[in-house]
C-alpha cells in the first residue's frame, strides 16, 4: 500500500472505537458483533501465520515448480520445453485452488510472486499470468466459507456447514472462475503461444521444514471444510508450525538475524492492516445499522426471488464493493438480503463484483503491492476497463446459474 492507503485502516479502527465510546454503538451491539466475528478474525490471523511459514519454507514454490514440470537436469545441448498455454492452465488451477481452500488474499500475497517469477523465467510476459491470478483471487472466492471473510460472515448467517454452503453456491462458483478464465484466454491468446524452458527444481535449505509445512497444510485444509469452527484447526496449525520453526531456527524467526533472515517472519507475518480494516468496517457498518441503514438499503436492494430481484441485489453489491470495498458492501446489505437464496446472490455480487476499481477488495490492493515490488507497473485505467467488461458478462451468468441451479424459484 502507498502510505496514505496506509494510513486508512487505523483511521476507520479509531474511528470505530470513538462510535463506541460515545455511545453510537451501544455495548449490547458490540458484544453481539463480537460474538460473530472475533472466531472469524481469529481464524485469518491463524491462516496467515500457516501460509506465511509453509511459504518461507518453500512449499508454494516446490509446489509450483513441480507441476510446470521442473526439471533437475538435462543433457547437454538439450532445452526441456513445455507449452505455454499449459503452463497457465497451472496458474489458473493454482489460482483457483489457492483461493478456494486459503482465502483470496493469500492468492494475492504468495501466489502472486510465485507466478511472475514463472512467467520471467518462461520468457514470456507476466501481465496474463499476474492479471489471472488477481482476477481468480476475486472471482474463485465464492465456494467455501474459507475462501473470503465475506462467506465466513454469511455462513454464521445461515448457519450451514462448509459443504451446505458449497451446494448452495457451486453453480456461480464454476462461473466465476470459467468466465474470466475465458476472458483472459481471448485476450492474451498470441502470447500464450509457443514452449518456455522449464524450471530447475528449487534449492531447498531446509527439507525437514518443507515436509513438516506441506503435511501440516495438507492435513488442514480437509479439516477446513470438515464442519469445525474453522479457527479451530486452523489456530492448532499456526501454533504447531510456529513451535516446528523456533525449534528449528530460534529467536531468528522473531527478530531476523542475519543467520536466519530467510526464516525471519515474527510479528511481521501477522495481518496488522487487514485486521484494522475489518475491525474498523464491523463497528462502522453495525452503528450505521443501529441507526437505520438497513431500512434505506432494504428500498433499494428490491425483494423477492425470481432472476430480475437476484440480479438487482448481486447488482447492488458490486456496484457498493466498487465504491467502498466488498466488506463494508456485504454488512450493509446482509439484512436486505432475507433468505439464502438473496444471500447467495449477494455474495456474487460483493465477491464476483470487485473487479474494476482498485480498492474494489483488500485482494486487489495487495496484489498491486505485490506487483510494484517486483517492479511492474500497472494501468488503473486499463485494469477497470478490462474488468467492467467481465463484469457486466460474469454477474448476470452468475446470476443465472444460481438461480437455475436453485430450481427457478419465484
């Protein structure tokens, strides 16, 4: 982030914390709120510690270098070379994969160098692989409650286990990632033509970590859609990788000496920003609700479940996640929303939607952070242009799977 985007989630924390002091927010709210969400923030800092030390410890690389084939070495003389368009078939599975089963953000923050980096060495452009995998990080969040914080919100609405919730939203889910995944496809198809050299098989410094780090996430991620609370085991994971890594490499994961600086994570793994923004947007949002926003956006998000009212709510919330961020977007219409049905349309929307303006999603922000460290620019004005086209074809599709899948109610 640049220092004034910064700068935005410790204002809206502090400014959530003035409305309770002053009474806006009464403390039966609070509690309330409380009640709901701080297992769901638990379980993002929990997550974040996981994928942080499995990234440290090489796992997303290996992982990645695997599937596109690495080799350990040829013959003389010899190039091994694979397809390109096959190669981002990989990063659109990695994508995918990534977001559905660790959360949007974490495609963002470690898929996203993994990806570039890919694409360097294959000596190809790595816009197409870079816009994929932010595209994906959006749209492929719409399967499980631990793909996006917003599903986490919701499924405490409906109170429905992880496979419930995917039954009710698998349809707009194969949209969401088919879709863009077709867009991409024509728009970038002469530069996903030709073979890139494969890449060599990673060094790894330290092989005990690596396959403590890839049996730990291999072991949480059924765990993550097996009906626990999800702060559960994703909290038992972080607590058991961070004791795997002290034990292994000391006080240099906390404080980065120069021994162990590859190693050094500590406290700076831990999501500060994310974690004041959400914090921040749940005290602002349920004061604006105690004060009759709900009744305003109830006028405006229409009612009923027939194909036109799902699509004016998914409407809706993309167009309030481009305006603001699809976090405060989804807690102010959630009470508009009635049944799941509209609240599954109202997830297409604050999640399927954050494609065209920057701060659309935390996602989006931090993948161009991403970006800009590796030293690639990127056009706001084309990015948005590119994702309205999308947009205006994926929300209604969606949309409309839904609502078939549902039985054409209404």
């Amino acid at each position: 982030m640049t220092k004034s985007l910064a700068a935005v989630p410790a204002a809206l924390f502090a400014a959530g914390l003035v409305l309770l002091a002053s009474g806006l927010l009464t403390p039966a709210s609070a509690v309330e709120l409380a009640a709901r969400t701080v297992p769901i923030l638990v379980f993002v800092v929990a997550m974040t510690i996981v994928t942080g030390l499995a990234d440290s410890a090489g796992l997303f690389t290996v992982v990645t270098a695997r599937l596109a084939g690495a080799r350990r070495a040829s013959r003389p003389g010899t190039t091994p070379a694979g397809r390109v368009w096959l190669l981002w078939l990989l990063v659109v599975a990695l994508a995918t994969v990534s977001t559905v089963f660790l959360s949007l953000d974490t495609t963002a923050v470690l898929v996203t160098p993994v990806v570039v980096s890919l694409a360097r060495h294959a000596r190809i452009p790595p816009l197409p692989f870079a816009l994929t995998t932010v595209w994906l990080a959006n749209t492929a969040s719409l399967l499980l409650p631990v793909s996006n914080l917003t599903n986490l919100l919701a499924q405490h609405l409906l109170g429905v286990s992880p496979w419930s919730f995917a039954q009710l939203l698998w349809a707009p889910a194969v949209v969401g990632v088919a879709v863009p995944a077709v867009f991409l496809w024509l728009v970038f198809r002469a530069e996903l033509r030709g073979r890139f050299p494969r890449p060599a098989v990673p060094e790894v410094k330290d092989k005990r970590l690596l396959t403590l780090s890839a049996v730990t996430v291999a072991v949480l991620l059924p765990l993550l859609v097996s009906g626990l609370p999800v702060w559960i085991p994703a909290s038992v994971a972080a607590v058991f990788l961070l004791a795997v890594f002290l034990l292994r490499h000391g006080t240099s994961l906390v404080w980065g000496t120069a021994k162990g600086a590859a190693w050094a994570k500590g406290w700076r793994m831990l999501p500060v920003q994310p974690l004041l923004l959400a914090m921040g947007l749940f005290l602002i949002i349920q004061t604006l609700h105690d004060h009759g926003l709900g009744t305003v956006l109830a006028r405006a998000s229409g009612n009923g479940e027939d194909f036109t009212a799902l699509l004016q709510l998914a409407g809706l919330g993309a167009l309030s996640a481009n305006a603001v961020n699809n976090l405060p977007a989804y807690l102010a219409l959630e009470p508009a929303a009635g049944s799941p049905l509209r609240v599954a349309a109202l997830l297409i929307g604050v999640n399927l939607g954050p494609l065209v303006s920057p701060w659309a999603s935390l996602a989006t922000l931090l993948w161009h952070s991403r970006m800009r460290a590796m030293g690639i620019n990127i056009s706001w004005r084309g990015y948005m242009l590119a994702g309205l086209a999308v947009v205006v074809v994926l929300l209604p599709l969606s949309v409309l799977a839904l609502w078939l899948s549902a039985g054409m109610p209404g």
